[in-house]
C-alpha cells in the first residue's frame, strides 16, 4: 500500500491522515478549490478532517497556533494563492519568531501561468521565504507526497517553527504516485537531541558550586514537551533553587509554586531581575537572552557563569557569551543531568544557598507588583487578579492580544501547568488572541478559554467572532477596555512627554452589541463590586461571550526596566523618580 | 568583542535545491548585513552539495551573528568563518581587458609577465588577461593597468578554504 496512484489533492488529504492531523484552519479560493473538493467528498467518511472555516486568512494562521500552542501539535492551515498567502504572513511570522510548529499548504496558479501576474499570482514562497523555517513550490505531482512528509517533519523537529508548501492548481489535478511518510527521510536535517556528556558534567560542576544561581526557563521547556515540563521541575526541586521564567516560558514551572519568583524582562519582578542581576550561576534552559530579558546588554548579568541549553546551535553566543552551552532538546539534556546528578553524587552549596534565598526574599518585600486599589474605578490588574482567584480551580486555557493587558496577564494570572498561556511574544502581534482562542478551543473543545484582550487589540481580528459562532465554540473574550492603545500611551508618558499622538481610540464600538450582532453574549462592568458577579456570569454562559471591562484610563505596566537601562535600574511605580531616558535608550523599541 | 570593521569570508555548505541561493543571500541583505563578493557552486556532484563564498565587511561580532542566522536555513550543513588571516587560503581569478597601442600596450604585457597574468585573446589594439590569485594580489594589477588602458575587468569573487588537515 505504500506507493498508490491518487491526485495532488487527494496527497494532500492523506498526508494529514498519515501525520494524524484531524483538524485545519482554512479559506477555500480559486487556486485551492480541487482540495477543498476532497474535503468535500470526504466529509460522509468515518473520520473526515474537521475544517475550520475561518473569516480572514490571517485568522487561520493564528487560530493554526492556538491549536498548537495548546496541544503541543502542529498546527495546520489552508489557504488560496495571492491574498490567501499574504495575509497569513502575519501568522506565519508570529510562529517563526515564538518556534511554534504550523504547516501552511497554499494553492498557486497553474504551473505554465507562474511569472504571467496572473489572477490571484503572488511569490509565495518567495514571500513567505523569511518568516517560515523552510518553504516549497511543487513543480513535479511525485515530489508532492515527499515534499508533504518533509514539511511535517521540519516543522516539527528541532527547533519547531512554521513552514509552507505551495501547490499550483494543475499539480492538485494531477495523477501521481504517492508515497508513504515511513520511507520519506530528509536529505540533510537532523537536530541534535543529546548533548555532549562532558559538557553536561561541567555544567553540573558549576551547579554544584554555586552560590547565588538561578534558572532562567523559557518557551523552549514547553515545545520540548511535557517529559521536559516533568524533568525541569523534578531538577528545580532537586537543588532548590530559584526559578524565574519568560514570558513564552510561563507555566512550565508551577506559579504558584514558592522557588518561582516571577516572570523577568522588562515588566518582570523586582526579585527575578535583581536575582539575574546579581547571580553567580545563570542556568538558561530553552531561552533565547531576547531583548525584552536582557535589558542593556552591557550591564546583563555581569558576574554569571552562564550555562544555555538550546536546541538550536544558532542561538548560542548569539547574543550573550555563554560558559557552557548545551546543544540539545531539553528534555533529552534534563534527563542525562539528573541521571548524571545523581550517579556522581553531587551535592549542592547549601549555605551560600540560603543566604541568597534571603537576599531574593529582602527584594520580594519589596512587592513590585502591588498597586493602589480603587473603589469607583476597576483598576485592570484588579480585574485580571478577580479573573484569576475566579477562575483557578479550572483547567484554564488563556490567550492575550498585545499591549499593557498581556503583561498584566502574565504578572497577576498564574499557570501550574504548559501550554495554559498562549502569547504572542516575539512578534508582538496585536488580534493574536481571539484567532488564538478559537483555536485553542477547538483542541480543548470542554476547557474554559479566555482570551484577556485590549479593546484596540480585540478590533484587529474581530471578524473571527463569526467563526466561533459557526462552530460553536464558546470563547470568552475579557477586555481591559481603557479606550487607549495602553502600552503606546505609557511609552507616550514615559518617552514623549505625554504627547498622546493617535494613541487614544475616539469611536470605539458598543462592545456588547456588538456581541449581540454576531449572536454572543455581551458584558459591560464599570464598577469594582459589580466584577465578580459578571465573571461568573461569563464562565457560566454557554457561548462566546464578549466582557467589556471599563478599567482606569491612566494605570501604567510596572514594574519597568526603561529602554537602554539595566536589571537593576528598574522603576517600581508611578511614584519612583524618573529619570531621563538617554537617546541611545529613546532609539529602542 | 572587537569593533573594528574588516573583510571576513564565510564559507557555507549548502544543499544544493531550488531556491537554496536566494535563502542564503535573501537573510543577508534582509538582515542588513552587505556583501563584497559571492562564488557559488556545485563541490559534490553525488550528494549535491554546493559551497557558497562570501566575502563581508563587518565586525567580528556582525560577521558572527549572520553565521548564526545562515545555520538556521534549513538546507545549510554548515557555515563558517574562514578569514584569510586566520587559517584559510583565498583565490580569484580575473579577466582584464587593455585597449592601447605603443609603449603603453609594451608596458602592460611586461607587467603581466611580473604577476604571470596570462594573455588569453589578443588584437594589434587590445589584451585579454587571466590572473589568478589572492584578492590583493588582483586589485594591486588592476590599479596598474589603470593608466596602461585598462577598459573592464570581470573578476569572479574569492573562493576560500581552510589550511592542512582541517575540514569544514
């Protein structure tokens, strides 16, 4: 049965039944219809594909990565040629920057009208070269199959990212042979999965001096899996050590859990970030020392031996100089240092250790995340706080647009396990999260999904309420509506002396009626006690819901590092003296 | 890490498919780094395996950040620096064209018998040189051919690799 005769199309369908994809995200065209086609006649079988039917291609590429960032599978999208491709770049991109594995399939015109400028003709690949892992045109029916089990395994091995395979019309029409994905092997692309076990030794010698050490986890745990998930807690207990996680790296240890310090970055703890200032042992596990970390680069942890375990080789020293690196997947790597651990029996640094701790807990006093409640207006980490203490007891799935709201998400809700938090973190992509939501809803069709939203944000991918309503899929939509594109108005404060330009939305829409036209729920709250009763009201309703929070207009995100500043010059609040921004530091994003 | 601004040559090995140039050149350019010169082609006919030059102004630090990025294509094997200075062994090879009659036309044949240039088409007005060697040794030539009637030059970019037992 391995080589059969079928169409291009037909491929298409049984590579998905060959990698186990049972759900697409997609918008039927032109170029893409003889596939569509099949999804058609197979709708009647035992187990068709379930198709998503999305309202902007765009939609498609982010609900793909909901899917994926939920589950852990990759995420898979359909798409025409032309505007089909160009407006899933957005989400392609997103997906390269947070690794997140996508395989986009997209129609072209017919191969002998390639290079006319023909209707709906645009250079996908040539498009789509710099924001996917890797990328086809299929120019010859017996590629297709090979070329099929090739994307699947890209996207998915190493350092997961989105790719795409572009298939003319005439291609899908075709008869060729296909073949099976069990003897398709990719010529050169093999990542490394084990470290080097020498390496790993040295690494575990500086573990086992260390005085003042720290973890720093990122996305990389929670792609790697949940043996890895399993693994980084057992070692994290293991020496007792503080952890602090990114943003993308958020769940994988428990937040709530009394050696996790907080989220670091920019809008971090005071505690993780002074502890990454003034380590001595910086233990990196599948991260990638982005901006957003580091602060200035500089001043980054200047008295660390650092250890990075990655499992891409590129992001070694790419960025800040490493001791040891350790190439490899983080499970893989986390099993042979505990294995290795414990056979030499090592023994950490235990009164160092706890004098540290004790620093670490000086700077916790410090309580950076506090804030003035009120009792007229809802202040919005009040609200996501409310969010959170509602809704705990619950496997919940939260996703976030982009801006003030996404980091108070991620300062004020807590996650105990992977892939609860799905956030558009390299990319910064406003309308992430309801496509995001959809799509995370659709793996986890009984868990409650919230996507924490900003009312500009909410606005870019809105379209997308039509589709959970056609699906039935009962997302909540939770807006911190403070009528101001917040994170730009902060910067505007901060940076520009409060010239507010075109920060501030004038004619936003009655969030509740307009919940009501796409056939949702809508919720409008002004006032601090009348909160929890309309969150439960939320979860409690069976259907999409849009909540419209009313939240104080001037709340900033704090605690800050500044642009171009370091770990240790962060601002605490509104309160804290500012000083001037030097215009090396106005130049950064 | 050092600041200073030099010619580096990274050596990538790359499979050889559709589109695998327009990845290596398309992250260059797309990252802003800019290229001197570029020689590609095919090094394994069996596995086809095709080794791309490029010669790229930049800090040590620039040059090593855009390795990085090249290793990430998949289709590249590998990517390294093999700067001349440090352990590597870099050749061109030119076509100089010299339109001049007299002494000028004399002296020209006599300064390519000092670089052993050799003439490879001839009329009573002009020479077609060939001239392999180090990039230097071909940028010294073409700058005393300048007054000599130089009229065009093709040059085909440096190809480099590493010296005695190391492998790329």
């Amino acid at each position: 049965m391995v080589n059969i005769q079928m169409t291009g199309a037909q491929m298409v369908l049984k590579a998905f039944e060959d990698h186990q994809v049972d759900t697409i995200f997609g918008y039927p065209g032109g170029a893409v219809l003889p596939i569509y086609d099949e999804l058609a006649k197979e709708r009647d079988t035992n187990q068709p594909i379930r198709h998503y039917l999305v309202r902007h291609e765009q939609g498609a590429s982010h609900s793909a990565e909901g899917y994926a960032r939920s589950s852990g599978k990759v995420g898979v999208m359909l798409v025409t040629s032309g505007p089909g491709v160009t407006n899933s770049v957005t989400g392609l991109t997103d997906a390269m920057m947070d690794s997140i594995p996508i395989v986009c399939i997209s129609g072209q015109v017919p191969t002998h009208l390639i290079g006319t400028d023909a209707f709906q003709e645009c250079d996908a690949v040539g498009i789509t070269r710099p924001c996917t892992k890797h990328n086809w045109l299929v120019k010859d029916i017996n590629d297709l199959s090979r070329i099929l089990h090739e994307a699947f395994y890209v996207a998915s091995s190493g350092r997961p990212g989105p790719v795409l395979v572009d298939i003319p019309k005439d291609i899908q029409f075709q008869t060729g042979t296909y073949i099976g994905p069990e003897t398709v092997k990719h010529k050169s692309y093999r990542p490394k999965l084990k470290a080097n076990i020498d390496q790993i030794d040295d690494a575990l010698k500086l573990i086992a001096e260390a005085e003042k050490p720290i973890f720093y986890t990122g996305g990389g745990v929670i792609n790697s899996g949940n043996a890895a998930v399993q693994l980084l807690r057992e070692f994290v207990r293991l020496t007792g050590f503080p952890i602090t996680s990114t943003l993308q790296g958020l769940g994988a240890y428990p937040g709530d859990d009394s050696q996790f310090i907080g989220m670091l970055g920019m809008h971090g703890t005071y505690e993780a970030n002074m502890a990454m200032n003034e380590c001595d042992l910086m233990i990196n596990i599948g991260a990638r020392f982005d901006d957003r970390i580091t602060g200035k680069i500089d001043d980054f942890s200047p008295n660390s031996k650092k250890i990075h375990i990655d499992i891409d080789p590129s992001s070694i020293n790419k960025i800040v100089k490493v001791d040891v690196p350790l190439i490899g997947d983080v499970a893989h790597v986390l099993e042979d240092s505990i294995k290795l651990w414990k056979s030499k029996v090592y023994k950490i640094n235990k009164t160092p250790l706890k004098e540290w701790w004790k620093t670490i807990d000086k700077w916790k006093e410090k309580d950076s995340l506090k804030f003035a409640s009120d009792k007229n207006t809802i202040k919005p980490q009040y609200a996501i706080q409310r969010l959170y203490e509602l809704t705990k007891e619950k496997d919940v799935f939260v996703t976030t647009e982009v801006g003030q709201h996404q980091m108070w998400a991620a300062q004020y809700y807590k996650f105990s396990n992977p892939n609860r938090w799905i956030t558009s973190g390299g990319l910064g992509t406003m309308g992430f999260g309801l496509p995001a939501a959809i799509g995370a809803q659709v793996a986890h069709p009984d868990k409650l999904v919230i996507d924490i939203a900003g009312e500009a944000s909410i606005l870019m991918c809105i379209q997308e309420m039509s589709t959970a309503i056609q699906h039935k899929l009962p997302v909540k939509i939770f807006i911190i509506n403070n009528q101001y594109m917040g994170m730009v108005r902060q910067w505007q404060e901060l940076l520009h002396d409060k010239r507010y330009s075109h920060s501030y939305t004038d004619a936003l829409p009655d969030f509740v009626k307009l919940a009501e036209a796409y056939g949702a729920k809508g919720i409008r709250v002004q006032k601090p006690n009348e909160l929890d009763k309309a969150i439960n009201e939320m979860i409690e309703y069976d259907g999409p819901v849009i909540f419209d929070c009313v939240v104080e207009q001037n709340e900033n995100v704090y605690p800050m590092i500044p642009s171009g500043k370091a770990h240790n010059e962060m601002l605490l609040g509104d309160e804290t003296k500012k000083e001037e921004i030097s215009d090396e530091g106005k130049v950064l994003v | 890490m050092s600041e200073i601004v030099s010619k580096h040559t990274v050596s990538v090995l790359v499979d050889n498919e559709p589109g695998v140039l327009a990845r290596v050149i398309g992250l260059i350019s797309g990252r802003g780094y800019n290229i001197d010169s570029l020689t590609v082609a095919e090094v394994d006919a069996e596995k086809h395996i095709s080794r791309i030059t490029i010669v790229a102004p930049g800090t040590e630090q620039t040059v090593n950040k855009m390795i990085s990025q090249l290793q990430r294509i998949v289709p590249v094997k590998r990517a390294a620096n093999v700067t001349f200075e440090k352990q590597g062994i870099e050749r061109e090879m030119a076509l100089v064209k010299i339109v001049s009659t007299g002494e000028k036309r004399v002296e020209s044949m006599r300064l390519s018998d000092v670089f052993r240039a050799r003439v490879i088409d001839t009329t009573h007005d002009s020479f077609v040189f060939e001239l392999n060697g180090s990039p230097r040794k071909i940028d010294a030539f073409i700058d005393l051919m300048k007054p000599l009637g130089l009229s065009e030059v093709s040059r085909t970019g440096v190809v480099a690799i590493a010296r005695g037992t190391e492998k790329m």
